[in-house]
C-alpha cells in the first residue's frame, strides 16, 4: 500500500515494466536492462530510482506489528533458579499464512508459518505476572510479521500499458512495504532490501541509504512514513 503525505509539485515518471517481476505500491523500483530493453524492475537496493505507484501480484500482504502474545503457563524451577514452563506451549497468532522471514519475536518461539501458531519450546522463562501475584505465571511476546491476505485475490493494474508509474522526486509517503523484523527509529536511515522493500538494515556497502523514516509503524497504523530523498 502507498499512502501519498506530501508531493510538493512532482509526478509521477512512467516506465515499460519488466513483465517477470511481481510488486506492490510503496515498493521501490530501479533500472536493468533485459533484452535489448531498459525496463523497470524491482530493486535489488544498489541503485533504487523511486517509490512503485502500481500492483503486480498474484496475492496481497500485510504486517502485524508488535503484535502482544501472552500465554498462561504454570512454572517449574530452572537449572538457573527461574520459574521456567516444563512443556511446550503452542499459540494462535491473529494471522496465518506468515511470510517466514519476515516473522521476529522478543522471546524465542518457533513458527509455524502455514498456519500461523507459535511454540514457546519447554524452558522458556517465565516473564510476565498476569495475575498480579507478584511472581511470573505467563510468557509474553511481542510479534511482528508479515502475512498474505486470505481469499483476496492478486492485481495487475500494468496488464493494459505495459507501464509502471514511479515516484522519483523528494516527498513524503507511509507504506507497509517494508521488513518486520527491523525495528525503525524516528529519523533513522533507510535503505532497500534485496527484494526492494524498505528496511534500516543496510545489505552491503553498496547499498546507499535513499530516505529517512519520519514516523514509526504502530499497532493501530502499521504503516512507516518516509522521507524519500
């Protein structure tokens, strides 16, 4: 998704696209040739143009960000003296079909992504006190990922032009286009992924930072706002 913040008096530049790549709007793009042609295609981060203002997907994604889980758990005292859960204990996160890599946690869990349940392996400390009774009887985590969106089905809105419009000058947009599992401080570089979505994680040293995060994800909004610079 791309929201536009602020434009100022620029538009968008249109390109013939590369007909293998699969995109979403807030994803960035940059120029290859294939061919004999100079076609847009999604960036790999080293030479990002802009901000893809288009769809070309066969299934849409979404992220849930600092996602709070919380398990009742009764405790058990560990080889270091904390209350630990002496099974394993397995929960429904709020939604499935989890792109792997995207997923981060604060406790250590394991996914299972298909169908959206995690497991807090036995011996997982106990850290929160759910019942106030001044000692830990639960595990809380806090989750981001991203996930495909169930029973909706992909876009294309280049089929007809065979184009792709890209928003290349200075403005400021929010997207959900970007990695879950870095985390995004107010006015923190960001650079592009590999797979051209945003992150503060800089790939290489050829990867140039290209804008600034303005506003951090949150729950209720789990959109950043960019600077694109």
């Amino acid at each position: 998704m791309l929201r536009l913040v602020n434009i100022g008096n620029s538009l968008p530049a249109s390109y013939a696209v590369d007909p293998s790549v699969e995109f979403q709007p807030g994803q960035c793009a940059q120029l290859a040739v294939i061919g004999n042609q100079v076609l847009a295609t999604v960036s790999n981060g080293v030479a990002p143009i802009g901000v893809i203002d288009d769809v070309k997907v066969r299934a849409f994604t979404n992220n849930s960000w600092n996602e709070v889980i919380i398990v009742p758990a009764v405790g058990v005292r560990g080889p270091s003296g904390r209350l630990v859960t002496p099974v394993d204990i397995k929960k429904e996160l709020k939604e499935a079909h989890i792109i792997p890599h995207s997923f981060n946690s604060d406790v250590d869990c394991v996914l299972n992504a298909n169908n959206g349940v995690i497991t807090f392996l036995k011996g997982t400390p106990l850290n929160y006190d759910m019942t106030a009774h001044g000692h830990p009887d639960s595990i809380r985590a806090i989750v981001n990922y991203t996930y495909y969106i169930a029973n909706v089905p992909g876009d294309d809105s280049t089929a007809g032009s065979n184009r792709v419009s890209v928003w290349w000058s200075r403005f400021w947009f929010q997207t959900d286009q970007f990695e879950t599992n870095q985390q995004y401080p107010v006015n923190g570089n960001l650079y592009v992924s590999e797979g051209g979505l945003w992150t503060t994680r800089k790939p290489s040293n050829y990867h140039p930072s290209v804008a600034l995060c303005t506003a951090p994800p949150i729950p209720s909004n789990p959109m950043i706002e960019i600077l694109f610079l």
